[in-house]
C-alpha cells in the first residue's frame, strides 16, 4: 500500500481522471496544521502510483483496445497468460487495496474479459479470475455503455456452465448460491479457486443477482447439472468444486431442486467412490432422501431396488456398499418418520416407494459396522450418523458387551506379538476353547475372527463351532 493513501470501501475512494489512475483520499480528520505536507505529500504518492500504472498497465490496456478493434476475440496462450497476470493485479487493488477503478479502467478491463480463451488450464483460470472480479469489484460496471459490455461477458460466461469441467461447475455453484441468498458462500469459494482473497457484498451480489436470474433462469441451471459427469476417484482427498458440489448445494438449499437423473447418477458416483470418503458426498445423500419425502419429491423414485441390491453386493468396493447402506437407513427412517406424520392428517397422502425388507440383512449390516469401526478414520463423514441409524434400526448388532469383547481380544492377540514367529497358535487356539467352554462366544468370535485375518482376507465367520473344527 502506497504510503499517504488511505485504503478504504470501494464507494468511499475518488479517481483523478486527469491522471485517469488510481488515487486514495487523504484522512479527513488530520490536523489543519499538517493539511499543506498531507496534500504534498498525496501528489507524489498519486504521481508515483499513475507513473507505475502507466509503465505495468497501460500496455495491456492499448494491447487490449487495438485487439478489440481489430475483432480479435481469441486469446493466445501468451496472451491469455499476460492477461490472467493482469487481472491477479486488478483483483488484489479492488480487494486488498479496496481501490476503486475509473470508467476508462471498467471498459478496458471489461474489453478483455469479452475475449474467449484458449482452451487448458490457463483459459479456465481467465474465466474464473475473470468472474472473481465481476463478484468483487462494485466500480466495474460505470456506466451504461460497460453494463451492456458486462450483459455480453455474462451470457458468455454462462454458456461455460453447460460445457462442463471445473470452470462451469464454478459458475454453476455461484450461481446456485445467488438464487438461494446464501450471498456470504461466494467469497470463500472464488478464494479458495483462485489462491486470492476475494471479498463480495451482500448489496452488490444481491444487484447481479437480478442480472443473471434475466441470462439464466433457476430451471436451466437445474437442466445443466442434469449433464453433469461422474467424477472417477471421488475421495475425501480430492481437492476443488466437483459436480457432487453443484448438485449438494442445489438440493440441500433454502428452495430445494433435484435434477432429473438425479438417482440414476448417483449409483455411478457411489461405484467410482474410494476412500476416505468425502463429506460432500455424505450430504447430498441426506439432502436426496430429505428431497424425496418432501412434498416436492415424493411423485419421484429413488434410486431403484435392482440397483440398490446391486449396490450392497460390491463386495470388492467397501465405500460404495457403505454409502449404499446409508442411503437406507436414511430411507427407511424417513419413510417411517413421514408415516407418523401422514397418521395425524386428514385424508390420503401418497407416500414414496417402500423398499423390500430382503435388502436388509444382519450379516451385511454386522460387516459394514465392523469394517467402518476398524476404519474410521476413512469414514469419519459417515460413521456418526451411520451408527446411529444402525443403533435404532438394530439394536442387537450394537451390543455393548460386543464391543467391549472386541476390544478385549483385539489387546490380546497383540500382546500374543505381531510376528509369526512369536505367535503360538496352539495357545491361542486353547484360550478360543476356554471361551467357548465358558459360553463366552462374543469373545471367541472376535479371536477366531482376528486370527484369520493374520493369514487372509475378512472371512465372515456364521458358525463359531464349525469354524473352530475346521481351525
């Protein structure tokens, strides 16, 4: 920051256009007798700030202008490279420096975000610096000659939102987020993008707002993430706003909408899920089972049965049979909370599909619970809710005693040694026996079940005895 040059609102800074740079003003309430050295001491900061101005900026500028001229719509990667560095600038002066632009600046700037950029990483790094400035700086649209510039920029803008890829679904959750008022959302997610910090008014998102909805209605955004991919690797370590973003946000929003193919991409995302698994993906399927028992939701259908069993039965994809149980669980206490509710109404309700009780099984849901426990740091977004609904739903697979035996044998066969050549068997096998001898067969499953899997892969053990008289 220029010393001399008070940083203030956008609003509250006024321009030299004789100099048609940037100027700050002086502090009102200084004493009268410095105002002579205060106003010197302001002309060499304005003189020192337009002479860098002229020498960093001024040539983008003319380049800008002469290509505009010449109807070069097209950036180059050199091009578009200098350009993005040149907007970097724009954004830390208007964010920063809480500076504000002069018209001239507003239509230079506005000219170079109308040109389309190649594409690769550095073109979608335009299209998002490019809408981290429209968002952010309130002196870009200065007249009315820039504000129908600025209509041009943003229908171009939105018609990325339909090609897909990171920058689309960035325009698709700002977007989302100025129809559902959640205005405070925008900043961080421009920050988090583009590696700046990027401050956006309630006031000045609120004015875009009513712009935009006339270039693109709620119902054609709806329709755009009906197209949106499958995301291949989906984990919690996967960084950046993704399609399962876009659709969360739509459906968990203050007016909730679901896209059309909402339940038949899902199943494809759960398949492509690894662990650990990501929070987001957690959400948007408490958001899809809250859709459908809402009034709005219920003439659709869920995810289908086939589909679901084929779901619970991957045996070789443990997030995706995770989330899979998860969604019914949810289901089911939803359905049979809005059973309750339908009871104390007058009249009939339709109520959502009910699916079949084969889906739920006691082994299935015991394996899931077990391998979530033992792995919770990778389902550390789930596992709260999900042994909750386990809890209510099957409250004898969450004995406490259980638990404690597991614990139990699991400090028991460490202190047995982790090598093998310190394990003796015979004697581990004896205290399995005295287990059962006892009646203690929580305990001794737990010991059968840790022993095997020194050797192989989780066997589900049905039978305590039988297992023991093959060991």
């Amino acid at each position: 920051m220029v010393s001399g040059v008070q940083c203030t609102e956008e609003s509250g800074v006024s321009g030299n256009s004789n100099e048609g740079g940037f100027s700050g003003e002086s502090i009102s309430d200084a004493p009268a007798n410095s105002s002579e050295n205060l106003d010197k001491s302001k002309e060499q900061d304005d003189s020192f700030y337009c002479s860098f101005l002229d020498e960093t900026i001024r040539e983008d500028m003319t380049k800008a202008s002469q290509e505009r001229e010449n109807s070069v719509k097209t950036f180059s990667q050199t091009q578009v490279v200098r350009a993005n560095h040149l907007l970097i600038l724009y954004l830390n002066i208007v964010n920063t420096c809480r500076l504000s632009l002069q018209p001239r600046e507003s239509r230079e700037l506005v000219s170079l975000m109308l040109h389309k950029p190649p594409p690769g990483e550095e073109g979608d790094l335009f299209v998002k610096l490019s809408l981290a400035l429209y968002m952010s700086c309130t002196s870009l649209n200065s007249n009315i000659e820039v504000g129908n510039m600025i209509r041009r920029w943003l229908t171009e803008l939105l018609n990325y939102s339909s090609e897909g890829g990171r920058k689309g679904e960035l325009i698709l959750l700002t977007g989302m987020h100025l129809y559902s008022g959640t205005y405070e959302m925008i900043g961080p997610i421009l920050s988090q993008t583009t590696g700046l910090k990027i401050n956006v008014s309630t006031g000045h998102a609120a004015t875009i707002q009513t712009l935009w909805s006339q270039i693109q209605s709620e119902e054609q955004i709806v329709s755009a993430l009906t197209n949106v991919p499958v995301t291949p690797g989906l984990s919690g370590l996967v960084t950046g706003y993704l399609p399962v973003h876009c659709i969360s946000q739509l459906i968990n929003s203050r007016a909730p909408a679901c896209p059309p193919n909402l339940f038949t991409w899902l199943p494809q995302q759960l398949r492509e899920t690894e662990e650990p698994v990501p929070a987001v993906l957690c959400d948007l399927i408490s958001g899809s089972v809250n859709f459908l028992m809402s009034n709005k939701g219920r003439s659709m259908s869920g995810i289908s049965e086939t589909e679901l069993s084929s779901l619970l039965s991957s045996s070789n994809n443990m997030p995706c049979r995770v989330l899979a149980f998860y969604y019914l669980l949810l289901y089911r206490k939803g359905l049979s909370d809005l059973k309750l509710k339908v009871e104390t109404q007058r009249g009939a309700v339709p109520l959502p599909y009910e699916y079949s009780v084969s889906l739920l099984g006691d082994d299935s849901a015991k394996t899931l619970l077990l391998h979530t426990r033992n792995n919770i740091q990778h389902y550390s977004a789930v596992y709260p809710t999900f042994l909750k609904l386990l809890v209510s739903q099957f409250p004898f697979l969450c004995d406490p005693q259980e638990l404690l035996a597991e614990d139990e044998a699991k400090a028991h066969i460490s202190k047995l040694g982790k090598n093998s050549e310190a394990f003796d068997v015979s004697e581990y096998l004896k205290q399995i026996l005295e287990s059962l001898e006892r009646g203690d067969e929580s305990r001794s499953y737990y010991m059968i079940r840790n022993l095997l899997k020194r050797h192989h892969e989780y066997i589900p053990v049905t039978s305590l005895r039988s297992v023991f008289l093959m060991l």
